[in-house]
C-alpha cells in the first residue's frame, strides 16, 4: 500500500507541475476530457431513454432530453474549446465546492496530522478557487494553476503519508 501511495503522490506532483507550467494546454485537455466524457454519457442516456419509451414515458423523454443536451455540450467542450472560457466560471466555482468538501471530509475523518494539514490546504485553495470564480471568465489559466497546485499538496502528502 505504501508503495502504491508514493506512485501516487509522484504522479499527482507531475501532473501538478503540467497543470501549472502548461496552463493553456491543461485546460485544452480538460475541455477534451469533459467534452468525451459528456458526449458518453449523452449517448448512453439517449440509448437508455429510447429503450424505456414504452414503460416509463415521461422518464424516458427526460432522459433522452438530457442525453441529447450533454451530447451538445460534449461537441462543444471537444472541438470548440473557446466554450471553455465562458463556462470556466461555473467549473471553477464547482471545482471550489468540490475542494471545500473534500476539505471538510478530510478535517472531519481526523486520519492524521498530514492528512489535517492536508485538508485545510485544500479547503484554503477551495475558497480561493471560488473567489477568483469571477476573474476566470477571460482567463481560464486560473483553474488550470489551482488544479496544479492542489495536485501537488495531494502528491506531497500521499508520498509523506505512512
């Protein structure tokens, strides 16, 4: 297991580091990922709505509904990458919350003293991220940098941790 951690931690702290060197390439990147991951989702939804028409008939009309609504954001994060830049504010405020949360979960388990320090790092960058929320429409390096550097306290402490 220790093992397994310091892979970890020493993947995360070169992940890191791409996110914050590479800001405009990372954020490309994310904008892939999201993008493919939506467009899966949409089309298994709509794959899965169209076979339950007959059952669950409002249920399945939601279903291909947003099946259909992720597969447009899908494209649209995949080749349109400028999509991005006017939706950075929302990923940023939900990649803020996420971070609070995780904050909060770690402050509240009381694993360690490092997994503490851990915690309240990335409940201070979760605050942060939602504070620069307003800043990142124009500017979508901004997440890419607090990602980095959460990436790097989280490799850190899995390669410290016992």
């Amino acid at each position: 297991m220790m093992e397994v951690n310091k892979g970890a931690g020493i993947l995360s702290i070169v992940l890191g580091l791409i996110f914050i060197l590479f800001p405009m390439f990372s954020s490309g990147l994310v904008s892939v990922i999201v993008g493919l991951s939506l467009l899966f989702f949409g089309i298994s939804s709509v794959y899965l709505g169209y076979n339950m028409r007959n059952e669950f008939d409002l249920y399945s009309k939601t279903t291909i509904i947003i099946g259909i609504i992720a597969i447009i954001f899908g494209f649209l994060f995949i080749f349109y990458i400028d999509a991005l830049s006017f939706l950075i504010a929302i990923q940023f405020y939900i990649v803020g919350f996420i971070m609070i949360i995780f904050g909060i979960s770690g402050l509240i388990s009381r694993m360690g003293s490092i997994s503490t320090f851990t915690s309240i790092l990335v409940l201070i960058m979760g605050v942060i991220a939602i504070a620069l929320a307003a800043f990142s429409i124009n500017q979508p390096v901004y997440i890419a940098i607090i990602i980095g550097i959460v990436l790097i306290i989280e490799g850190v402490a899995l390669i410290l941790s016992n």
